[in-house]
C-alpha cells in the first residue's frame, strides 16, 4: 500500500479512515527527516493496524499550507480530519508510541493533554540538608569556647 499523500488521493484517504492515523510531513533534503524514517518505520512495524502516512512538503505545498506546516519534521496524530496531538521536531519512538498507546484517554479527549501521575515526593535530600544544618548549629552553640 502505498503511504504518500498528495492532493489527488488526500479526500478518499482522509474520508476512509475509522480509526486514528499519523500524517509525517517531510522533506528529502531535509536531514531532521531522514533521522525520523527509522522510527516510522518502527511505528509502522509495532503497530499492524495503524496506518502512517507521509506528505512530502517540496512535492505538496497544498496540503502542507491546509497543516499550516511551518517546519520539518512534523507529525500529526488525527482522526478523522481532526488533529489530536502534533510533535514538532525530531521525535523519540517512545514519544510516539506513548501517545498512540493513550489517545483514547478520557482525560486528553476533554482536556489534550496527557494526564500526569502524581509522583510521591522524596524528602530524603532536604532531611539529610536539615540534618547536617542542626548538627554545624549544635557544634557552635554547645562546643566551649
């Protein structure tokens, strides 16, 4: 199957998609996107049923200017002609998968962003500081003079 967007087959592609799909848009003479061909292709590889497809911006200018696309590399997460999340750049794997593993997340469907788990607060460092504090305190003021 052939993954490249261009204006003629933009309409029918966009209009037959039930699920999420990724839109990279890239450029050949840009090296930011020949770092991200790997990773595309282990998105597409690690996940059977998304589809990615790819906008070349030299050969698309139309549909890059629809984007609003401002540089290269960029990465939309959509459904159906919506954009749920967008990655600006070079993108780690990890990043990407992440957000195609959580997008049907009911708190970034109402808010767009990702919920944060609340991490539990290491005091450790600051009870060690008030420690050391109390010690020098204690020297000077019960040492003799």
């Amino acid at each position: 199957m052939d993954h490249q967007l261009t204006l003629e087959n933009f309409e029918a592609t966009v209009q037959a998609q039930q699920r999420p799909y990724v839109i990279q848009f890239f450029s050949t003479t840009c090296g930011p996107c020949q770092t991200m061909k790997p990773v595309i292709e282990k998105l597409r590889a690690e996940n059977d049923s998304l589809n990615v497809f790819t906008v070349n911006t030299n050969e698309e200018p139309e549909i890059s200017a629809h984007f609003g696309i401002r540089s290269v590399p960029t990465i939309h997460v959509c459904e159906g002609r919506e954009i749920l999340y967008s990655f600006h750049g070079v993108t780690p794997f990890r990043d990407l998968q992440f957000v195609l593993e959580n997008i049907d997340d009911i708190h970034f469907r109402t808010t767009g962003e990702f919920k944060r788990d609340n991490e539990k607060k290491d005091y450790t460092f600051s009870l060690i500081v008030i420690g050391l504090l109390a010690i020098f305190i204690g020297l000077f003021v019960f040492l003799p003079k």
